[in-house]
C-alpha cells in the first residue's frame, strides 16, 4: 500500500464511566471518566483508533464528539492525504476562523487531535509496522509512572500501585501544607529511593508556591509539576524555578508551537509534558518531542483519558526514545484499561509495546456499550 489514503469514514464514539471514589485535583472533582474514540477508515477498508481529550468540563466529552461527527468527519469524507500530517494541516487550517468565531479553539484542537492519531493508527497499519516504529522507535520498552494519586487514601493507592509492577509515584498535592507533606512523607517512605513526583494541577499562587519550595526539598522530587497557573508570567515562573531544588514540569496546557519554543529557549522547565490528545496530535507533538529531548529537558507525554490516547502515548514515547516516564492513571477506569493493550501490564516500571500494526489492537467497543452517552 502507498504512505497517502483517502478517507471512507470518520465517526466519534462517547463513553462516561460513573466513579465510586471521584477523582480529585485541586481545581475540582471529577465525577467520572469519560472517553471519546475516534475511528477512520480508508478506501482500502483499513482502519485507525484515537482520542480526543475530553475530561472536563462534564459536558465536554459529548461536545467534542459532536464537533468530531458533525462538522469535521463532513469535510474529509471522499478527501486523498498524502499522510496524516497533510490531514492534520488541512483540518487545522480549515477551522481556524470557525474556531476564533465561536471562541472555541481548545475544543477544536481536541477533537483534530483525535482524528490525528486515528489517521496515525491508519498509516501504521497500512504500512504494516507498529507505530511506535513508524515514528522512529529504536526500542518498544518505556518507563512509566503512577498518577491521579488523590490526597484521601494517597498510601494505599500508592501500596497497589506499587503491588501491581509500578516503581514511580506522583501525587496530587494543592490541599493544604499539612495534607500534601503527610502525604509525600509516606510515599516517599512507600518508594523508598524511587522516582516520585508531585502535581499542584495550577493550585497555588506564586507566594504559596514560593512559600511551598523549601518544605517539598527534603522529599527529593523528580519533578514538580504546575505549581502556579499555566497562563502567569514567565517572570512568575522564573521565580519559582530559581528558588527550586527539584525540576519545574508542565506543557500539558500548553497549546501552540511558539509556546513551547519559548519553553524550550528558557531554563525554566526540565521536564516538558505535551498532550497529544488535546493539542497537537502527534503530528505536531512528534518532532516537538523530539525538539524536547536536543534541548536537553526530559521530554514526559502526560495523558489523563481512556486506554487509545494512553497507549497513542506510549508509543510517541517509545517512538522519540528518551529517559521520559509515561502517565498511567492508577484509578478505576475500564475505559482505560480494556483498551491500552500492554500498558496495562506494568513489570518492574516498565511495560514494553506489541510488535503489531498499529496500537497494536483493535478495540471491542461492544464491551462498553452501556457507557455510551452518545
């Protein structure tokens, strides 16, 4: 088969998964889990998987299917790309002004990112290599690490994890000094020497932070991640940095490429975190992980959703090579864990990815049928 396709169908599939424990972060509570899948299928009758972010607000996981089923798979149906780069192009450029005219372009670059790595999957399987090679992997094994570690019962989530093959911990702090340092104190006795890390989510004001640094040294943190809000001033960030003894982590909102230059020319951040699913797909995160890592910062994907986009992300992370860690969320989730293939199998902080086309899978939507919101 030729590297260019043209495509049959694009179609978007919402989940909701009701939690018993919500997750929680400092800016809110979630409720429960949702998941919009994302299918193409070419003239050759292959087919691609991939999702778009679509966490919260509660509604968003619908909207972004909609914009997905009703104003962008129309455009594309009957349409010849020489690959998913070109489709990712000429989506992001046809929306632009629909975007800025309903003042939406988060939602619009979620649900193009959605239909981006469903193409990638595509473009493997036609080519009949995995992905995680098809994008330049040298090796299929990747280190990964726990999270949505939630402040109420923060030690026993940490045990299971740990009892189910992770090595790498990060928890959610923002919920007061007391709570966050009782907290890291036992995880960082739960890990012993290990990598652990910690997740304010924007949580605090550059004082509060400021004020934070000294009592987080003691813990040796791989990271700190988010500490104050995304969209504060550079020199805001600056402060923090230089008054840190463990590496600042963000990009996960961050959303344009002029962003992330800027991120990549400034020693503020070590450890940059790029969601494929939400911004960019990976044809644009592709080569910005790999800008990433020759500008000497720790290049970790971070994802927070169902099992496609996690397991889109183990491969981007397999497929740029590195020493990056992989986000596995360890709280019930089947819309995760029925779909993201070997990640699922964690052993000895490792997982290590299939040699198929492809995800290497082919989801069983059946299996989750009564999730389905739309």
């Amino acid at each position: 088969m030729t590297d260019g396709f043209t495509i049959r169908s694009i179609e978007a599939y919402c989940y909701r998964y009701p939690l018993a424990a919500p997750v929680v972060t400092s800016f809110g509570r979630m409720l429960n889990r949702p998941a919009v899948f994302v299918r193409a299928v070419d003239e050759d009758g292959v087919e691609g998987w991939g999702e778009a972010w679509s966490n919260f607000p509660a509604p968003g996981a619908e909207h972004r299917a909609r914009l997905v089923n009703e104003v962008l798979a129309p455009g594309l149906v009957g349409l010849k790309f020489d690959g998913p780069v070109h489709a990712f192009e000429a989506l992001t450029k046809g929306t632009e002004v629909l975007a800025l005219q309903c003042g939406e372009p988060g939602p619009f670059a979620q649900a193009i990112s959605g239909i981006d790595l469903a193409l990638w999957d595509l473009s493997a399987r036609r080519r009949r290599l995995p992905l995680w090679r098809l994008l330049g992997g040298q090796s299929n094994k990747i280190k990964v690490y726990a999270s949505g570690i939630n402040p109420d019962g923060a030690a026993q989530t940490a045990e299971a994890a740990l009892e189910r093959g992770h090595r790498a911990l990060k928890l959610k702090v923002g919920f007061g000094p007391e709570t966050d340092l009782a907290n890291l104190t036992a995880l960082r006795r739960i890990v012993s020497a290990g990598m652990l890390a910690c997740d304010a989510n924007q949580g605090w004001s550059v004082t509060q932070a400021i004020e934070m640094l000294p009592r987080l040294a003691e813990f040796d943190l791989r990271w700190l991640e988010e500490p104050i809000r995304a969209d504060r001033p550079r020199e805001q960030w600056r402060r923090v940095r230089l008054l840190a003894k463990m590496p600042i982590a963000a990009g996960e909102n961050i959303s344009s490429l002029e962003a992330f230059e800027d991120v990549l020319a400034e020693d503020i951040l070590g450890v940059v975190q790029p969601d494929i699913a939400k911004w960019g797909g990976l044809s644009v995160c592709t080569p910005l992980a790999r800008d990433i890592r020759t500008s000497s910062k720790t290049f970790c994907p971070h994802y927070l959703g169902g099992g496609l986009g996690l397991l889109a992300s183990a491969h981007l992370l397999a497929g740029v090579g590195g020493d990056g860690w992989l986000e596995v969320d360890v709280n019930d989730n089947p819309l995760r864990d029925l779909y993201c293939g070997p990640v699922l199998d964690v052993r000895d902080g490792m997982v290590e990815l299939d040699q198929e086309p492809g995800l290497g899978i082919t989801p069983d939507l059946s299996r989750i049928e009564r999730y389905r919101s739309i």
